[in-house]
C-alpha cells in the first residue's frame, strides 16, 4: 500500500516548469477559446433579441385585431339597431297601409287621398333609405369579402362578415317587400 502511495505521489509530485513562450502559447489559446465563446454568446444574445422582438410585435398585432374586433362589435350592434328600427318603420308603415288597402277595396273615394299620398311618399322615402343602406352595405361587405380572401380561414372577421350576410339577405327581403307595397299601392 506505501508503494501505491509512493507511485501515486510521483505521478502528481513536481509540476513542470514552464518556459515564457509555452506561457504564451498557453494565454494565446485560452483567448481564442474565450473569443469563440464570447462569439457564441453574442450569436444567442442575437437570437433572444430577435424571438423577444418578434414576441413584442405579435403581441401589438394582437393588441391591434383586438381592437379591431370591439369597433366592429360596436358596428355590428349599430347595425343591429338601424335594423330594429327599419323593422320597427316597416311594421308602422303596414299599419298605416291596411285601412287605405281596405278603402281601396271597398271602392269607397274619401278624403283621405290626401293621407294616402302622404303615406305612399313614407313608403317611397323608406324605399330610398333602404336601398341606400343596402347599396352601403353591399359595399361594406364586398370589402370584408376581398379582406377575406387574404386573410386566414380562422380569422374572427370571418364570423362577423357571416354575420352581415345575413345582414344583407334581411335587408334585401325588406326591400322586396316595400317594393311589394309599392306596386299594391300603385295598383290600387
């Protein structure tokens, strides 16, 4: 066991000595090791930055669409209202209409001509109004349509361009039917 001792001292007993060039040598390979890594690490440090900045701008585009979809949420509850309101205007516009339908009808001539011209002049401006909503919309929704067709499936806008169809397609079935007053009213 002593001789164990004795060669494991040897091994580990008197370094040596180094000379200034091997010295040298020794610093000039440590600095290319410690250039290598700096190198590394900067080349890290660089692709950090670039996933942190790429973090920051998805989370401004979210920011944006987000902001984005409230004002068309607040749209789409405007329109949901200026569509109450025109079937709130149609359903008193029937009203009006039926007792000069059954005037009509009845072959019966009154003062009321007066009234009835009134009434088909409402008729006309309503008419109007809707047309010029449903050529407004019709615009609205060719542009959310050709934003579609470059945006992804999965997009939010999607659900709320469904959503004026629809839009559209009621206002299309109010316009038939002024324009079926219109033509019943001409006939009488």
């Amino acid at each position: 066991m002593a001789a164990a001792i004795t060669a494991g001292t040897t091994a580990v007993s008197a370094p040596k000595e180094m000379t200034f060039r091997q010295l040298e040598d020794s610093v000039q390979i440590w600095l290319k090791e410690l250039e290598g890594l700096e190198k590394d690490f900067h080349d890290q440090a660089s692709t950090i930055n670039q996933a942190d900045s790429l973090l920051i701008n998805n989370a401004y585009k979210i920011s944006q669409l987000n902001d984005t979809l409230e004002k068309l949420k607040a749209d789409q509850a405007n329109i949901d209202r200026q569509l109450d309101f025109i079937i709130f205007q149609q359903n008193e516009l029937e009203k009006l209409l039926e007792p000069l339908e059954n005037c009509k009808i009845e072959g019966t001539t009154d003062p009321a001509s007066s009234e009835r011209e009134f009434t088909y002049s409402l008729v006309e401006s309503v008419n109007n109004d809707l047309q010029s909503i449903g050529s407004d919309l019709e615009v609205f929704i060719k542009k959310l349509n050709d934003m579609k067709s470059s945006q992804d499936s999965h997009d939010p806008l999607n659900a709320i361009n469904k959503v004026l169809n629809a839009h559209m397609d009621a206002l299309m079935y109010i316009e038939t039917q002024v324009q079926s007053l219109k033509t019943s009213i001409d006939l009488s």
